[in-house]
C-alpha cells in the first residue's frame, strides 16, 4: 500500500532557503496478503527543484522529513516527492507528492535614492552624499526578503565615481568624482538590494547534467562577477569529481577601489586594516603565518605614522609596548614677505609633493589625496593655518638693509630687502656679523658690560634689551622718588564726568527697564557709549546717543521679556527615550530657540528643523545583513542575525501657550459734578 504524504509550508519566502515539511502516517501492521512495513524511504525526481532537494532535518528513513530547496525557480511539472514503505517481504508502491513551489523573485528597486551635494564646487573631489531608503522590503509571496544593499556606477562620469566613505554595502555612500566634466545622459548611480550575506541577486543557473562542461562557465561567472565560489559550490563539484580550478592569484586580486576598508577600525571575516597607498586604510588577506605577517604590520604601521588598531593587534598578538603612531607635528606657516607660502621656513613650492602629503595628514587635511595637486595640497594647508596673503614685516633691528627678528631658541630671522626670507642660529652668524647687530641694539653705555658678558648668554642679553628689558645689574641705591602726579583739573573733570553718566544711564535704565532692569545693564551701555564718536566738546553727539540706548532698552526687553517663558516651554518638551544623555540639553535648547523665533515659525517647519538636527547629531545605525564570522584562533562559526533598526517616531514639539490676557482696568465713575467750579449767581443777597 502507498503512503499518503502530508505537505506543510514551513518557509517559502526566503531566497536560496525555502523549506518544506513532508510526513507520512505510522506503517501499517501485517495483513493476510501483505506484511508488516518497518520503515520508510523517500526519493525525489525531477530536473528542477527534484534535483535541488536536499534533507534538512531527518533522514531518507524517517517519518517525518524538512526538505531544503536552494533554488528560487518554480518547481517543473515532473517535480516531486516520493515515499514508500520498507518491510522484510520488499518495498512498496510509491506515495507520490507533487512539488508546488513558485517562482521567488528578487526584491524590487528602491523607490527613492536622495541624493545631498557636499563639495560640489571643488575641481577634481566634487563629493555627493546618496542615501538609499532606511527600511529594507519585507518578504512576499513571491519576492524575497532584502538584507541589504549593492551600489555600482556606469557611463563615462561613472569610471572616475570612487566611493570615499561607506562601502559598496553601506546605505549611505560619498561619492568623490575626480572628473570636471558634466554628467551625460549614461551616466548614472545606481543601488539595488540583496537577498543574502552581501550577495546581489543573480539568476541562478543550474546545470544537473555535464557538469565537466559547466564548469569552466562557472569559475568565469564569479570571477566577472569579482564574488568568491561559495564553500557549498566547490563541494558540489568536488563530490561530482570534477573540482573547479581556481587560480589562487586571480582569487585574491580585487579592484583598488574595493580593498579600501571604510575605517581603521574596520572588521571583516579573513581579512585585516593596514596601511595602503597613501597611507590610507586597506583590506589585506590574513597570512597563514602570523610571526612573518607581525613584522609587516609593525613596518606598514611605523611607515604611516599611525597607532595599531585593537583588532588587528589582537590578530597578530602585537603587544601594547609597541607603539607606531609618530609625534605629531607643529608646523610652522607664515606667508613670505615676496606672497610665497613658506611652511618651517621654507617655500612650500620647494616642497616635494610627498612633503607636503606629510604636512597635510599631520594637519588633519583629509580633502587631500595622492591625486590632488601640490598646488591645491598648498592651498588647503593655508587655509587650514589660517594664513592670509599679507605677509608678515615684523622685525627687531634694521642694518644696512637687512632685516633681522629674535626667535626662540637661539635662532634670527634674516629678510633681505627683495623679500628673501632665511632661519639661522645665533652661534653660526659670523662674529663681524654679530658685533653689528649688537651695536645697533645696546646703548653706548653698556658696551663694556655687553664685552665681558659670556658668549652663551649674549643672545639672550641681546634679546632682552631688544624688547626694552634691560638685563639684571648689580644692585644699587634706589633713586629719588618721583614727585606724584596730581590729576589735571580736566582729567578730574572727565573721570567726574563717567560717574555722573553711568548714574544717569542707571536711573534712565530703572525706570525704562522697570522689572527687567537687572544690575550690570548700565555698565553693558556704557561700553557701548563709549565706542562713539565724539563731536566738537569731546563727547558723542545726543542724537548718537539717543539712537543707541533706544536700541538698548528694546533688545534688553526683549531679551528679558522670554525668560520666564522660555522655561515654562523647555519644561514642557518631551525628550525621546533613545536620545544620549549628553545630547538631551542640546535638543531642548534646540527646540526651544526655533519656537521663540521671530517670526513666529509654523509647527512643522519645527518639526522639520529637528529632524534634521537628529539624523545629523544622533544617526541610526545602518542596517546590517546576517553574516557567519569565523574565530580566526579557535575556528568557532557564529551567525550573527541582520539587524534592522527600527523607525524612530516623529519628535513631539510642544505649543507656545499665549500670554496671559490682562484684565480690563476698571473705568472711572463719571461725576459731573466733581471737580468744577460753579459762579456764585448774581443776585446773592449778602447779610
């Protein structure tokens, strides 16, 4: 007797990945024409997803079996699942259970890509932010779920697109164009989302038959693909005899572009951060053996000047008496007196272009690259000094012509009248040359002393009365005390003069002010009083000053006049939950500001406004694919599920309550009567 099969979807919407369970009831007991079934077999038939079916859970002798089907295809009409009992006497008839999976698409495009310029007027590094949507599209019926993204670039502009920060996984990317030239109709930017650890969606071919012939066809895909074989891949075709041959050299050789890790700190399953071209962070396979590959990390890291990160230490067990990270250094840039950028004393257009990479990391400048030109490497490391183009004409001494300033350390700065611009020290300087300068800065009387003072301190000596500090003497008697200075009758006046302005300016302030007076208003005035011009009689004109404590006494009203509202309203606002403990008064200040604008903003605009404030200061975490990493020690695979972050509500702003309504003030009782003065009448008769 044939089994019947029970079918149950177990899942059916996860690409490469879709199980199915099948059971069959108990074997039946022995009969007067057949006997007893003591076990069960299953089978499958098929060239389609038959020949894709493999146990997952159970075996071909149990009741009940979880069968995994890689393929995403639809199952083929001679597609199905087989059963019979076992029993001493033979094998039964087959229960037969047709396959009814369909066809699982990849998941659809993204339906938005925002795209943010960051530099876009800079020549060779315009820089474009793409973000592509936060929430990844949840399985169907029939398309599977996305776990993350791939980015890829095409047409002409395309070619010079490089990816500088994120990668081509990220959900967010900044796009460097090293190209000048406009975008033409092919050139575009283009994501799509994957359906597994990292992998694009690709139709999946299946060759059950020669797989000799298919084989060739197989390493060429991945390999135009730039995606390793699959470990399960090159199982298959090793269990059929026919292993696939990879070149291990064309295996481990990637695109420049693709073995730029994103950061320092940066992990990845067999690979490590080292220093690459221009001391930028790359990916670089881990070597079988460690001792060899210790000392290349700890000369690549010295080369760069850069600290081991903790992982990489702990990968090649590199302890932290190692250090690698160099002192960073002080650079010295002033513009020269013949308007050429002089960086530690010398013309940076002297400087090679590897100098100046050094200078411009240790500056912190990372808008240079070893393609930016030393003109532009220049130019950045200016603008990060701070330099403007007026140079810098400040000397000590001027002797015939020559220019000469004390330095610190023993060192003189030397400008010829062309603007040539030369550091040397004070013990190199010929002594005729010495002599020179110090009898154009020491007074005739203290020659002598200068003669007989030791040569190590001279340039000190020199230095101090240089600077109108004369050098210590021996001590002698104290002179006559000057007469004291009695004020003149019109500094008294002046100074009499402030006193009686500033009460003034406190009683004016008082009764303007009223209860928003607060002490140390006057003082404010006063400071602002006293950058005015003055007329004729050396005092500011009044219409001066009438303008500016108008001014004054509205900006401070105004000022003082939110303070108690202001608080009421910060009280009021609702800090989300996940917001970080030191970012909590920034958001309150933050709301608190856009609502006391003036004009009055909307609510939404707010809202807005806060928005981006929170996905720039406080940014989620991208999503993250499901991955297996390996313990490079002990050999441990651990899954580590994806991770998608959950949507943030929508912030809650809080209404500005209106001021409170004055009460009408009560109107006076009219009396015609009160207050008016009445004629006596004429005709009073007088006793």
């Amino acid at each position: 007797m044939a089994p019947t099969i029970t079918t149950t979807n177990v899942v059916t919407n996860v690409c490469g990945a879709r199980r199915v369970r099948y059971s069959v009831p108990t074997t039946p007991a022995a009969t007067a024409t057949a006997g007893a079934a003591t076990g069960y077999e299953w089978s499958f038939v098929g060239l389609g997803l038959g020949a894709n079916a493999t146990i997952d859970s159970g075996d071909v002798s149990s009741r009940v079996i979880v069968v995994l089907y890689t393929s995403n295809e639809a199952a083929l009409t001679t597609d199905s699942v087989r059963c019979r009992y076992t029993s001493v006497c033979g094998n039964g008839a087959n229960g037969k259970s047709k396959i009814g999976l369909v066809k699982l698409n990849a998941p659809l495009a993204p339906t938005t890509l925002t795209i943010t310029p960051v530099a876009a007027s800079v020549c060779d590094a315009k820089l474009y932010r793409y973000t592509a949507p936060a929430v990844l599209p949840a399985a169907t019926a029939t398309n599977g779920a996305a776990t993350g993204y791939d980015w890829s670039f095409t047409g002409t502009l395309g070619l010079n697109a490089t990816i500088d920060s994120g990668d081509a996984t990220s959900r967010i990317i900044l796009v460097r164009f090293t190209s000048n030239a406009a975008a033409g109709a092919g050139d575009s930017v283009r994501v799509r989302y994957n359906i597994g650890e990292g992998m694009p969606h690709i139709n999946v071919k299946y060759y059950p038959m020669n797989l000799k012939a298919v084989a060739p066809k197989v390493v060429k895909a991945f390999k135009n693909a730039n995606k390793p074989i699959p470990q399960s891949t090159l199982n298959a075709f090793k269990e059929s005899g026919v292993p696939l041959e990879v070149n291990e050299n064309e295996k481990s050789t990637a695109k420049l572009s693709e073995r730029c890790a994103p950061s320092w700190n940066a992990t990845k399953p067999g690979f490590y951060v080292r220093p690459g071209p221009g001391q930028q962070p790359y990916w670089f396979k881990i070597p079988s053996g460690l001792a060899s590959g210790r000392k290349t990390v700890i000369a690549t890291y010295t080369k760069a000047g850069r600290n081991i990160p903790r992982t990489v230490r702990n990968i090649f067990k590199i302890g932290n008496n190692v250090q690698t990270a160099a002192e960073v250094r002080e650079h010295k840039v002033v513009m020269g007196l013949n308007k050429i950028l002089r960086i530690n004393n010398r013309q940076a257009t002297r400087l090679t272009k590897k100098e100046l990479l050094a200078i411009a990391r240790n500056m912190n400048i990372p808008q240079v690259g070893e393609k930016t030109k030393p003109a532009e490497i220049i130019a950045w490391i200016q603008s990060k000094a701070g330099v403007g183009p007026n140079p810098n004409r400040t000397y000590d001494v001027l002797i015939e012509g020559m220019f000469y300033k004390f330095l610190n350390g023993g060192r003189v700065e030397r400008t010829t009248n062309k603007g040539v611009r030369t550091t040397r020290d004070w013990a190199t300087i010929p002594a005729a040359e010495q002599n020179k300068i110090a009898k154009a800065v020491i007074p005739e009387n203290l020659q002598a002393e200068w003669n007989t003072t030791a040569k190590a301190n001279r340039y000190n000596t020199l230095r101090a009365v240089a600077f109108a500090k004369k050098p210590a003497k021996a001590p002698s008697p104290p002179p006559a005390a000057p007469p004291k200075k009695t004020p003149s009758p019109s500094s008294a006046g002046s100074n009499m003069g402030n006193f009686e302005k500033e009460l003034e300016v406190t009683l004016k302030l008082q009764a303007n002010l009223g209860n928003n007076y607060k002490e140390g208003n006057e003082t404010n005035f006063m400071k602002m009083y006293g950058k005015l011009p003055v007329g004729k009689r050396g005092k500011p004109l009044k219409a001066n000053e009438n303008r500016i404590y108008k001014k004054f006494v509205k900006e401070t009203k105004a000022l003082r006049a939110n303070v108690a509202p202001r608080a009421r309203f910060m009280a009021k606002i609702q800090v989300p939950n996940w917001m970080p403990a030191n970012k909590v008064q920034a958001y309150k200040n933050l709301v608190t500001n856009l609502a006391f604008q003036k004009p009055r903003p909307a609510q939404k605009d707010i809202k807005a406004a806060v928005k981006n404030w929170i996905n720039k200061t406080v940014p989620q975490s991208p999503p993250r694919a499901a991955k297996v990493v390996e313990n490079v020690i002990t050999g441990e695979m651990k899954h580590i599920p994806a991770y998608v972050p959950k949507p943030r509500t929508s912030p809650v702003i809080p209404k500005r309550t209106p001021p409170a309504k004055k009460s009408p003030k009560a109107k006076p009782v009219k009396n015609n009567r009160l207050q008016k003065e009445y004629a006596l009448p004429k005709n009073k008769l007088v006793s």
